[in-house]
C-alpha cells in the first residue's frame, strides 16, 4: 500500500511545481497553496487521530482516507490550463484525504513496533513509502520525455491520468490487507505497553518538530528554481525528485536502524546534515551542487518521515497514540504551512535570506 500510494502522489508531487507554473501561478502563489494543502492536511490529523482513538475504527479511517487521496490525483487530468483554483482544490482534497488516513495508519504500524522495534518498522513502511516515490517520479520522465523532451501541458495531463495505475492498486492492496489483518491492534500485548510518564518530553518534541518543519523548503519551490534558472530542462525535473526519493529511502532505513540502537541522537546528526541543503540548490546554480542539496534534503527527509515518528511510537502508550500522532502531524503542519509561505515569499524578496532562515 505504501509502495504504490506513494508513487501515485509523489509523482504527481515531483511535477506539481512546473504544472502549476504553467497555469500562471507565481513562486508566492506556489508556495502558499502547496503550504496551505500541508496545513490543511497536517492540521485535520488531531481531529481524525482523535476519532480513530476514539472509536478504534482504524481500517475504516485507513480505506475512507485513501480513497480520497487517491482519487484526486488522476481527477487533475481533467483540469483545462486556465483551472488552476480547480486545480488547487484538488490539491489540498489529496491531502485532506492523506490527513483522514495517517494517525490511524501510523497506529496500525506501531502495533507491530514491540515485535520488530519502533524505528526499524517505520523505516522499512518508509523505504517501501520512498521506493515508490522514487518509481513514480521515473515513470513520469519517460513520459515526459516521450516526445523528444518537448513538454507541454496535456503531458502533465496525461501524467495525471496515468497515476491512476498505482491509485488503484493501492486501494486493492489495501482491502487485502484488511481482509488478512483484521485486527492488528492484536500484536501488541498489553504487558508490552509504553508506560506514560510524563508529558514533557513530548511538549519539547513537539516544539523542536515545529522548528524542523519551518525551514524545511517545500519540493516544488525547489524544482520551480531549477526550472527557471535554467540547470535542467523541464522534461528532467522529475528525476531530481526521483533521487531525492531514492535518497530518503536508504537514510530511513540506516537512521530508523540505528535510533533503535542510539535513540533520539540519531536525529540530531540527521538534521545537521541536512540542514545546509538550501545552501547547495539556492546559492550556486550547478548541476553538481544541485545534487549535493537535493542529497542532503532527501537525508533529511528520510529521517524526518522514519525517526519523528517513531519517537512518538516510543514515548506513547497504544490507547492514546492515535491523539498523539494526530496533535504532532497537526503542530508539524502548521509550521510546515508557516515555513511554506514564509520561504516562499522570501524567494521573491531576496534569496539570500531565504537560505538563512532555512538553514
């Protein structure tokens, strides 16, 4: 489900930037919508966290939510050149539907945390997560460069429309996984259980996400810069985001390896890693610096979707975490949306301070 999830909006995520670039939209424009659908999207988790917490209803959450988020994507095929408010619906609808389905998905993992450990678990849901978001960008390029490079807007059109595949085989694979798991709140004993201490660790955690989610630059501002300024031509932009993709995978496996061993430390080297990779794509306009910071974004995000996440697995006990999980998306969304916007209009200001607020 990961797999295949993730290629589908991922993909349309590697070429959202240019798309909407191509309907008149400014970096601005881009970097609002895309931070408002983060927001939208990370916010909504605290109250279906609470609703799957409540009512232990985790499968119908799961199916409801992907439906959604699923049917958006190839539904952008349809939108004319000049529907870019239709088009920003249903943008921000993929992420309402990625928002009903994650507190109670990420619940569902950490069920098995206790037999295999919490940061191995979510990094091998992440590399199969990064996997297809690495295919899916791919898949796009030899779409898009189908016609010899020359792109135009049916391509992304079409682009659309064929993420329709992986769309409906998640959903497939998702009632399979239903039918063979009815119940995988089973796997966790009750003697097995985190015993809730203290909710200071978890009031810092939350403060120090926030920081994290402010400088971390939204891909499509990335891929808007490469495009204007000329380092690859349109028709490759995807597999920029391809290797980033491909990047994060690997650092989800090592880093959620390793917090099972070190703890939340492993985060600290993590983020100093990535911390510099504003630096790299905004500062020097090079192909190789460019994927120097697209390598060091991709560090950090592989550790961000394996690690955060985790560490709230880690610090919650099962009959409050989908709460817990909803109120930390929630928190990382907002900043996520701040930062978005924030950047956003810094790029247009002055690119200099853009990078030092990032960073």
């Amino acid at each position: 489900v990961s797999l295949f999830s993730d290629m589908t909006h991922e993909g349309a995520r590697s070429i959202y930037g240019v798309y909407l670039n191509f309907m008149g939209m400014s970096a601005v424009s881009i970097g609002f919508i895309m931070g408002l659908g983060e927001f939208i999207g990370y916010s909504f988790r605290m109250v279906t966290g609470f609703i799957a917490n409540r009512y232990k209803n985790y499968w119908f959450m799961n199916i409801l939510g992907y439906i959604i988020n699923m049917a958006a994507i190839p539904l952008l095929g349809f939108v004319s050149q000049d529907g870019w408010f239709i088009a920003c619906c249903l943008i921000v609808l993929e992420r309402m539907g990625k928002a009903i389905r994650q507190p109670a998905k990420n619940t569902l993992i950490s069920f098995a945390a206790t037999s295999i450990g919490a940061g191995k678990v979510f990094a091998i849901q992440e590399f199969l997560d990064q996997l297809g978001a690495f295919l899916g960008p791919v898949i796009l390029f030899i779409v898009l460069n189908y016609k010899n490079g020359i792109v135009d807007f049916n391509q992304y059109s079409n682009c659309f429309f064929l993420l329709g595949i992986p769309a409906s085989l998640t959903i497939l694979f998702l009632l399979f996984a239903k039918y063979k798991f009815p119940h995988p709140e089973h796997f966790e004993d009750a003697s097995e259980q985190v015993e809730f201490k203290s909710t200071d660790s978890f009031r810092w955690y939350i403060v120090s996400i926030g920081f994290l989610a402010i400088g971390f630059i939204d891909f499509p501002l990335v891929t808007m810069h490469v495009a204007k300024m000329g380092i690859l031509d349109s028709a490759n932009l995807p597999l920029i985001y391809a290797w980033a993709m491909l990047v994060d995978a690997f650092a989800a496996l090592v880093f959620g390896s390793l917090y099972d061993r070190m703890g939340i430390k492993v985060l600290f080297l993590a983020n100093f890693l990535s911390a510099f990779f504003a630096v790299f794509i905004f500062e020097w306009n090079s192909l190789s610096a460019l994927l120097v910071g697209v390598t060091l974004w991709g560090i950090g995000m592989g550790a961000q979707e394996s690690i955060l996440k985790s560490v709230v697995a880690s610090l919650i006990p099962k009959d409050k975490r989908s709460t817990a999980f909803g109120v930390f998306e929630a928190v990382f969304g907002l900043f996520w949306f701040l930062g978005s916007w924030s950047l956003g209009y810094l790029y247009t200001v002055d690119l200099s301070w853009m990078v030092i607020v990032s960073v």
